[in-house]
C-alpha cells in the first residue's frame, strides 16, 4: 500500500549566527510518519508559484503550532504580547488553507493551525485570552510541558471528531495564549474546554478537515491521539 505524501508547514527563524532557518519540531513528522504518511517539509518563505506547485504534488496538509497570525487577517484587539508574528508563513498558510478547502484535500490543523484555518475563512480569534475571555483557565504551559495533560476537552458525542477519537472526554496538554472567538461559517465546534473555549473543530462539508487548539504531535502516546492521526493519513490516501 502506497503512503500518501503529506504536507507539513513550517515557521521561519534564525540559527544562533542569526541566518534564516526554516524549523519544525520532529514531533510532527514522527507523528505523521507513525500514521503512515510520508512527511514533505514546504518552507514559509517561497513565491506563490512554488508553494503551490508543491501543494498540488501532496495528498493532505497538517497545519502545524507556532506564532500568532496578523491582524492584518482579522478583525482583533491589538495586545502586547502578540508575538512571533511571521508575514510569510500567514501567506503561506492562509493561500495553502483556502486551495485545501477549494480542493476538499484533507487538512488536519494543530493550535495555530485551527486559528489559521478559523482566520482564513472569515473568523477572528481573542488575541489574549486572560484578557478578553472571562473565565479563561490557564492555557500555557511552555517549554518541557508538553506532555503534562492539563484539562479535559468535552468533545460532541454526534460529531466525526468522537468517531476519530474513540471518546468524548479527551485529557490534554496545552500551550497557546489566543484562541477562536467568532467561528468562520461552515466551521463547527465540537470540541471545548472547561472555560468554554473552542479547542476542536470540523468543517461542513469538506471531506477531511479537523482542527485541535492543543498538541496531539506530542501525546501519540494516547490511543485517541494516534487516530487521529491515523485517520488524517487514511483520508489522505483515500480511505
């Protein structure tokens, strides 16, 4: 059986000399490569007609983590501790986002993946929780605890994602400071945490294409996690 080749976005960044890097954490590609698929690297820095061509040679792209997208993207409160914001990679991700939904390719988004996917279809994300979600639990937990599972996400027994997942009570990890404040139409929650907040979406009528606010990449140690991994490659193959 052939292995569908999978797209996997990146961020741009600089190496301790300060030269341009293009980075991703190898959880992402181990988790692909466990599911079966063959994880293709596209760089945040190319022209349109090179991100593109490379695009049309994938079977499904994974929308990974990394800095906050541009206002420039969508209505949202200015806050000073937006940060990482990188013009290249919302390019890049925005065009590669909207050719998926066009196309019905099969798009699975992690954390800045699913703001990505909510922004490029007409939503708007709170660009500081704490400050502008009442109730906000605590979201962040940087650096080596991405492994801790921090809260529970509540998922829609009558939703896909429940199907991919095997359970409607998921514990996870977390590690973001924004999050989705006014869903983009065709997108459904099926996912939230305690406070309220969107962490799982699907959207309507697209083949393939779920999103997750936290990090499954680093908890395929989960059964649940290793699905929906799983089942993104399989759609990906055409299963």
């Amino acid at each position: 059986m052939s292995k569908p080749l999978i797209g996997v976005t990146t961020r741009n960044g600089k190496d301790p000399d300060g030269h341009p890097t293009t980075a991703l954490q190898h959880t992402y590609i181990n988790a692909v490569a466990q599911a079966g698929g063959l994880p293709l690297l596209i760089p945040s820095m190319l022209p349109e007609e090179d991100f593109l061509a490379l695009y049309s040679r994938v079977d499904g792209i994974l929308f990974t983590g990394g800095g906050d997208v541009s206002l420039e993207y969508f209505k949202g409160e200015d806050h000073p501790r937006i940060g990482e914001v990188d013009r290249l990679r919302d390019i890049t991700e925005i065009s590669l986002l909207r050719a998926s939904i066009k196309d019905g390719k099969p798009i699975l988004g992690i954390c800045r993946g699913m703001q990505v996917m909510n922004v490029a279809l007409g939503g708007t994300l709170y660009t500081h929780l704490y400050d502008q979600l009442p109730g906000a639990i605590d979201h962040a937990y940087p650096g080596d605890l991405r492994r801790v599972l921090v809260h529970p996400v509540h998922v829609d027994s009558s939703s896909r994602s429940a199907q991919i997942f095997g359970e409607t009570r998921l514990q996870v990890n977390s590690l973001h400071h924004q999050g989705l404040k006014d869903l983009a139409p065709g997108i459904r929650a099926v996912g939230y945490a305690p406070d309220g907040l969107v962490e799982l979406v699907e959207l309507e009528g697209h083949p393939y294409a779920v999103a997750a606010q936290w990090h499954p990449e680093w908890l395929t140690d989960q059964p649940s996690m290793r699905r929906l991994f799983k089942s993104f490659v399989d759609a990906a193959r055409g299963e």
